[in-house]
C-alpha cells in the first residue's frame, strides 16, 4: 500500500493543512512502511507557481516548509521526502496526462474559480493545468492512496477519472488512488468567518492560526473566535452552529478524541470562553514540540537541502520506471 501527497511552499502552513494533511503524512508513512510499501511526500514548489510568487523567496519557503513537515515527525529513512521540481517525470506525466483530459474537465474545478478570481495581474495557464500536475504527482508513483484535506476531493475524483481514462485507452498502467481524507478535521474553518475554510491566500489573518504562532498568540486567536448567541450557549455540532462546530471539530482532531466524547466532556462548561480556552490549550500541546524541533531544523538549510536530495532519488528512480511504460504504450519517444 503506497502514499502519496504533496504540499506547496506557500506562505506559513496553518492548522488546515496541518490536521487536514500533515498529521495524515506522518502516520501514512508508517503505514506504509507496516505494509511493505513506502509514504511518498513532496513539497510542491512547481503548484506554488501557478500563482504570483517572488522568486528570490521561493526556495526559503521550500525549507520552512519541508522543516515544518520534518518537525511534525516525517522521518526521512522510513518514508521518501523531496522537492518536486527536482524531479522532471512529474512535469512530463502532466504533458502526457493532458492529451486524455478535456478542456471541460479543467473548466469544473472549484479551486481554478477561486484562486483565478483573486489573481490581480496574470491568470496563468498554469493556474488551470494545476490538476493535470497533482494527478501526474500522484500517478508517477502508481500510489494507493493520497491523504489530503476535503478541499482537493475534487482533484482527486479527476486524477482517478485520468488513470481510468488512461489504462482503458493504452492498457493497464497506471494505479487508480483513493482518497483519504481524515476522519476529524477534513476541513478547518476559518476562525473568524467559520463559513470559509482556513486558508493561505484567502483567510482572515486574525482567524488563521499558523504552525509556527507562538502560544499567546496561538490563545488570543481562539478566545476571539467567532461563536454564536445562543442562550444559554450550547455546545454541539450543528451546521447552524458553524462556529462552535469548527471549535468542537479542532478540539476533537488536536487531542485524538470524537466529536462525541469532546461534546460530552463540554457539556457541564460554563460557556463558549471554556471550549476555546480548551481548544487553544490542546492545539498548543499539539503544536510545542512542533515550534520547538522547527527552531532546531530551520537554520540548517544544508542539512535540509541534503534530505530533499536523497529523496529526490529515490523518488526519480521509482517515477522513471513508471514514465518508461507510459511513453511505450503512448507511442512517444525511441522504439522500446
Ligand atoms: N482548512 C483546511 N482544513 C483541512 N485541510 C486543509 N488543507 C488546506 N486547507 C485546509 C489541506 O492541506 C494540504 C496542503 O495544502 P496546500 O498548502 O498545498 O494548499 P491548499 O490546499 O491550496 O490550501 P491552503 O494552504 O489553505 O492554500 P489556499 O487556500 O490559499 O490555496 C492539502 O491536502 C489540503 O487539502
């Protein structure tokens, strides 16, 4: 059973992409590793530049994420780690990929809509061929499952639409991946617009809670969150109640417990003031040893690039093998 996923050196990784993606990264390798196979994980540098980006930051963002990433418990010797551009089958599966996706297909995707509405300048190409990218990601390494947050469902229907379209056109080369989205915590709200999922480019900067906050800041953000007025309050998950259940939600995912025993627990709470103190003390505990490893990490950025390296190998060998069968059933390149 293979793993694959990826995540892009964008801005600071907050609490989403850390319950939604990385906590999944880093029990998916030992998984893995306990089924015989290998957890795959990239930093995705080249989906970073589908959108505006400076480039004399671009490889500083790559370290603070793949240190972030190694911080939360990645473990280098039982999984494979690495950078994406360094590893050119996944820009050329795309190509390949590109010939069996339609227009159309490109044109359904919610993330397209979003993020080219919030482009000021140029909407790249790019920008829309980013799924074709993702989907060659995942392919390149003929992976089981890929472990995202609820936002890339629809990526993920695409890329399995793909290998299908792909093995029954040319023969059965490619592994068709399922979706693996956490069961608590598949999408973190926005702390002050709950109706939004937490984001990078498109969140409140008072209701994202990064990685790397500090503890106060990490407590300030979660007693401002946005409730509701419910008198007396009530504490439960209710889609009228986006707020409390986002709160409910984070508690759950943080401290390893189900929406029901946190419900329970915060039944005999005297308010909201209590699940948000709780909350931020159990993302706090999740989030210490994370901040503290980081420090350690982050200012080696040889001993970084080092790791990404040997991934980088040991990924290329094993998407070379499957770009080999791809080009011999596409008809592309010298005569097998
Ligand atoms: N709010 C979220 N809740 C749960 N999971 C989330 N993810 C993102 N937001 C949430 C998951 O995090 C992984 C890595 O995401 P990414 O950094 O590659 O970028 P993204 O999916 O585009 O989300 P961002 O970071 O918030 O950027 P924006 O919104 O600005 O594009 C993915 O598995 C994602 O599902």
């Amino acid at each position: 059973m293979r793993i694959f996923s990826g995540i892009q050196p964008t801005g600071r990784k907050h609490l989403g992409n850390y319950i939604g993606a990385i906590v999944q990264y880093v029990e998916g390798q030992h998984r893995a590793a306990e089924h015989g196979d290998v957890g795959i994980f990239c930093v995705v540098d080249l989906h970073a530049m589908t959108v505006a980006y400076d480039p004399a930051e671009m490889r500083a963002r790559v370290y603070d994420t793949a240190a972030i990433l190694l911080a939360a418990g990645l473990d280098p010797e039982r999984c494979i780690f690495f950078r994406q551009s360094d590893v050119p089958e996944h820009t050329e599966l795309a190509w390949h990929l590109g010939a069996i996706t339609s227009h159309g297909d490109l044109n359904r995707m919610h993330q397209f809509k979003e993020k080219s509405a919030r482009q000021r300048d140029l909407v790249s190409a790019d920008l829309f061929f980013y799924p074709v990218l993702m989907a060659a990601d995942v392919l390149a390494y003929r992976a089981h499952e890929v472990p995202v947050g609820d936002d890339q469902r629809q990526h993920v229907e695409l890329m399995r639409d793909l290998a299908q379209r792909f093995n029954a056109r040319f023969g059965d080369e490619l592994v068709v991946p399922e979706l693996l989205v956490p069961a608590t915590g598949a999408r973190i709200m926005d702390l002050q617009a709950p109706d939004s999922k937490m984001s990078t480019t498109g969140g409140t900067a008072e209701g994202t809670v990064y990685v790397l906050d500090d503890a106060k800041t990490v407590e300030k953000k979660f007693k401002r969150a946005v409730t509701d007025s419910d008198d007396p309050p009530r504490i439960v998950r209710d889609p009228a109640k986006p707020g409390v259940t986002n709160l409910i939600d984070i508690l759950a995912a943080a401290s390893g417990r189900t929406h029901a025993d946190v419900e329970a627990e915060m039944a005999s709470a005297r308010g909201y003031g209590d699940l948000k103190l709780a909350t931020a003390a159990a993302v706090n505990a999740l989030l210490d040893p994370v901040r503290e490893r980081y420090a350690q990490l982050r200012p080696d950025e040889d001993a970084l690039e080092a790791v990404l390296g040997a991934g980088a190998q040991k990924a290329r060998a094993i998407a070379s093998e499957t770009l080999v069968d791809v080009r011999r059933v596409m008809g592309v390149g010298p005569r097998p």
